[in-house]
C-alpha cells in the first residue's frame, strides 16, 4: 500500500469522519479552500513514496472560535462560515496526522509551529483552539501553545 492510502486509512481509522457529518469532510475543494483562507492551512511532508505527515490548520475569527468552543458551530460549519480575506485572531489546530515510522521524530510539531509563524506574520493570532481526538494530538497541542506562546482553547470531547 502506498503512503497516500495509508495517510487516508489513518484518516479514517483516527477521525471517522465518514460517520460524522459534523466534522470537516476533506476533499480537493476544501483543500484548495483552506490555501485561500492562508496558503499555510495545508501541510504536506512528503518521502519517494508519497505523504507521510499532514497538518491542516484554520484561521479564523474570535467571534466563530467561541461558536465553534461553545458547541453552537460544527467544525465543517466553522470552515464553511470562515471568510476568505478577514483578520484572523485565532488558529484552529484542525488536524496533523504522521505515518507511524514517522512518528516522534518532531515532524509535526515542526510543521504545525511553521504553519503557525507563517500565518501570524499576516494577522494578529492571539489564540489557539481544538478539538482533542487522541492522547498524541493533545499533547501536540499543548507543545505548539507553549512554543508560541498562545493560548489554547479545548472543546470539550461529546
């Protein structure tokens, strides 16, 4: 199997989404959406057979961060309701997902921090925001608020 489809049963073994309707359904239009949100949403690291690390990262405003922490927004409906061209105050840590021999190697730390800088030279990031799935995401997070210096924001797991 090669590492695209392994990427993707990773996917769906971690987040289900197929069986969610709430959550973000990545495809190719969302993924050229995010880059026009900011071309650092999407993340790839990638070997000589294929992707072995994503990171998928949203700018957004304040005022759908707090719908979205309060559990009055969906995450698809926090995508869908950020405008493209808007200040962005605070980043959602949507996704990062590592092939498993990549895996503690810093390699998305590394690319959720360059993400994160890329984005802050262009708007006013004052917060950082998720949706904990898995022990490895949390603990991702926590790390990314710390090097930055943000504040993170949990919504609480349903």
């Amino acid at each position: 199997m090669d590492n695209f489809a392994r990427m993707m049963q990773l996917a769906d073994e971690v987040f289900a989404v197929h069986d969610d309707p709430t959550q973000l359904q990545v495809d190719q239009d969302v993924l050229e959406q995010l880059q026009r949100l900011h071309p650092a949403s999407v993340g790839q690291q990638a070997d000589a057979n294929g992707p072995v690390a994503w990171v998928l990262l949203i700018p957004t405003t304040k005022a759908l961060m707090e719908d979205f922490l309060a559990g009055t927004l969906t995450e698809q409906e926090l995508y869908e309701r950020t405008p493209v061209g808007a200040v962005y105050e605070a980043v959602y840590l949507c996704s990062a997902m590592v092939l498993e021999e990549y895996r503690r190697t810093g390699l998305a730390k590394r690319m959720t921090l360059e993400a994160i800088e890329r984005m802050r030279r262009d708007h006013p990031i004052q917060t950082l925001f998720c949706w904990p799935f898995t022990p490895g995401g949390d603990a991702l997070a926590e790390v990314v608020a710390q090097e930055t210096r943000l504040p993170l924001r949990l919504r609480a797991r349903q």
